[in-house]
C-alpha cells in the first residue's frame, strides 16, 4: 500500500511517500480501507517533533474514513462505512496517511452516507471538536441560547447544526454581510454582523443576553 511515512521530525519535505506492506489487524482491531483524511494542526506539531510520546518512523494522521477491509472477530462486516479518529493514531501507532490503516474497533464509528469521500473527509475532528465544545465545553441544553463567534467558519457551520440539533437558539456572527445567507441557509436563528460590538447587538435581540459563547 501507499503510504505517507515521517522518519523523524522536521520540514515537510520529511514526509516520504513509501510503499508499505498492509498492515494485519490483531483481535480488538479492524482494518479500514481508507478513502479519504483531514488535516489538522496537531500533525504539524507531530512533524516538527512536538507532540510527545510519538516514535519513529511514523505514518501520520489523527483521522480517516473509508470502509471496513477486515474484522478479524467478524464484529463489523466489510465494506461497511466507518470514520476513526485520535486515540494515539499517528502518534504511537500509524495514522490515517495510507491506503489502508489498522485500529482498535473500539475508536470506530459506522455510519452510512452518500456524501463525497472528500466531504466526509473533513468532517470527524471537525465534528468532534464542535460536540465536545457543546457538551463538555458548554453544556449547552435544550431551550438555552448559544452565540458563535466566526459562525461561517468550518467549525462554526459545524456547532451551529450540532446545537440546533440539541434544541438550542443559535445566534452566530460574520463580519461580511454576503455571508449572512450562509448562516441562514444553515438554520442559524439570528445572523449578526460583527462591527467589534456585538453584545449591545445582541441584546436588541434578546435583552437578557445569550446562556452560552463560543
């Protein structure tokens, strides 16, 4: 298989794309075909010898999504559409950066979809990041408000669903108003532009002021 591997830490001319026999998964692991990856910030550290407990050489990436190539205990049947992401993956064990990558069943998550590879690519840390901001972060609830600083950025759009999906009023923020249709096609309640004064604009919307900012 195709793989992109870091010998050692340094520039981006470190990542070398290699050949690589295809990895066997032990019981407990899948295999996963992988077709597409995002990348994140935590790789640049990884590949400029930041990140700790990493050894090398190393195949990079935090996170994949593709497909299920082997089960060995015949939990998850081939071909069934899976994401993985971090728990030591391109750190202390090979990532998301190959054909083909190997991790615990317990760090999968099937779904079914008929989005392009490439979108659903982007979508896990970015997704994760944006619930774990909800939720561990916020504790956001049903029937409270949120306010999104940058609500058209890639994490913004995200948090926005996963909150109108929690039950919450999202109010959320541009600084140029020919975004403001992104955010209402994305099912944003109430569009702000940002002029650098945005509670006073807030609270002409809502007096009390919002439960939650991001």
């Amino acid at each position: 298989m195709r793989a992109v591997v870091l010998d050692e830490p340094g520039p981006v001319d470190h990542l070398r794309l290699r050949t690589l026999p295809i990895p066997e998964p032990p019981p407990g692991w899948v295999r996963i075909k992988v077709e597409a990856f995002g990348l994140n910030r935590s790789e640049l550290h990884t590949r400029l010898g930041l990140a700790e407990g990493v050894t090398f050489p190393r195949v990079l990436g935090i996170e994949a999504t593709g497909t299920i190539d082997a089960d060995p205990d015949g939990v998850l049947e081939p071909g069934r559409q899976v994401v993985t992401m971090v728990g030591g993956m391109g750190r202390t064990f090979d990532g998301g950066y190959a054909e083909y990558t190997i991790v615990p069943r317990s760090q999968v998550i099937p779904f079914t979809s008929d989005l392009p590879w490439e979108t659903i690519g982007a979508l896990p840390e970015t997704l994760q990041t944006a619930y774990g901001s909800l939720t561990t972060g916020l504790d956001l609830q049903a029937g409270q408000t949120l306010l999104i600083r940058g609500g058209t950025s890639a994490l913004g759009l995200a948090t926005a669903a996963l909150a109108k999906d929690i039950g919450a009023t999202v109010f959320a923020t541009t600084r140029n108003p020919d975004r403001i249709p992104t955010l209402t096609d994305h099912g944003i309640d109430h569009p702000i532009i940002d002029d650098g004064t945005i509670a006073p604009l807030v609270r002409e919307i809502l007096p009390e002021g919002v439960h939650a900012g991001l």
